[in-house]
C-alpha cells in the first residue's frame, strides 16, 4: 500500500491495470491487485484466515460502549476500530482461533493511564474486592477517573458470549478500592477493569482481573 501526494494524480480512484487506487479520510493511496494464491488452503494461510475469523467473531461480541470505545479512538485516523482492534489482539489468537491468553486480550484502548498494579479477591459478603495503585499521573483531573468492570462472558455456544461492560461503577482512581457486586448473569467469565474519564470521553487501556467460575487458566 502506498500514499500519493495531492495533486499527484488528481482523484484518480478505480482499477487501473494491476493498481487499485482508493481514498480513506482524505488520502489517496494505491495499492497492487492480489495475485493467484498458488496453494490457498496451505495449513498457514488457512490458519491466518482462522485467526481473522476470530478476530471478527471477537468483534461481534462487543456491547455498545466497547464498540464505541475502540471506534472513538481511531478518529482522525486512517484505521478503523475493527483494523485497531485486530492489530492489537491477533497475535493472541491461535491457528483454531481461540485466544491464547485472556490476560493479554484488549478489551479497550485509550490513553489514560493504566495503574502501576491492580488485584481483585474474595471480598466480604460474596463480593469481589478490587484494590489498585492510586498514582494518578500528571493531571490533578484523573484522580477522579472511574473504575469501570467489563467481562468477557464464557459460554457452551460462543454465539451467546459477550465482551460488555457490567458495572459502570463510580469509584474514582485516587480510593484504590472497589467492592464489587457481581450480576448474576455474568456467570462464567474473565474480568477486565478499566478507567474512564468523569468530566471527559476518554478511557484506559484495559487491565486483566482474574476469572470468575473457573480455573484461571481456562
């Protein structure tokens, strides 16, 4: 794929020979026809297909707000959500298309800051405890960020998962602890947290906390 300058080629767009030439947000980019796939169903091609499949039924899961998120953060950008959201996980997905690793899925993406440590246990009265690193970075402003708790739901039929918020909790960064009421059908499922502005639509990356109703290395 290739960047043309203004002006270069006026707004040429179409199929010219082997050369496909395209806009996104503005640029004009170019870029060369596929050729003939000698062995298309070679055991690594077809394990990238597999791998981009899982990636989109990933995608397919989101609630609005983690759609939303990784979209808003790729405004003004020449990506999509989708592209951001592959980019950052594919490598996490196996030939079969299953993550590799839930602690290393991004569930969002942002530019608030992540703390340093964070850790959710068996609290009091059948809750979860979360407790993290108050250190709020540079601004007075993100001491009031909010904890938010997203869960990817683990199901028989991968048709019925989900990858959604479950509790928009109002526990701001500078208290370090959460006391966290599970609903009940989130059922089994692994846990990610994440900060989101008070005053500003922005967000953090998201940070693994544990598992819920099976092995943490389910």
């Amino acid at each position: 794929m290739g960047v043309i300058k203004p002006g270069v080629l006026g707004n040429a767009k179409g199929k010219v020979g082997n050369l496909i030439f395209y806009e996104v947000n503005g640029q004009l980019r170019v870029r060369q026809c596929p050729g003939e796939v000698k062995n298309p169903r070679s055991p690594k091609q077809t394990a990238q297909r597999t791998r981009m499949k899982g990636i989109a039924d990933l995608y397919g899961c989101f609630d609005w707000f983690i759609y939303y998120n990784w979209k808003s953060v790729t405004e003004g950008t020449t990506m999509n959500g989708y592209n951001l959201f592959m980019s950052c996980n594919i490598r996490n997905l196996d030939g079969n298309g299953e993550i590799i690793d839930h602690s290393q899925l991004w569930v969002t993406k942002g530019d608030l800051l992540v703390p340093r440590w964070v850790k959710m246990e068996a609290g009091e009265g059948g809750k979860m405890l979360i407790t993290w690193d108050t250190a709020a970075g540079d601004t007075p402003l993100s001491e009031n960020d909010r904890l938010q708790i997203a869960v990817h739901t683990i199901r028989e039929d991968k048709s019925d998962e989900d990858i959604m918020v479950a509790t928009e909790t109002q526990a701001e960064r500078r208290t370090g602890r959460y006391e966290w009421t599970v609903p009940e059908q989130v059922g089994k499922a692994h846990v990610y947290g994440f900060f989101k502005g008070k005053y500003e639509d922005t967000a953090s990356d998201s940070f693994y906390l544990g598992s819920l109703g099976m092995e943490m290395n389910d």
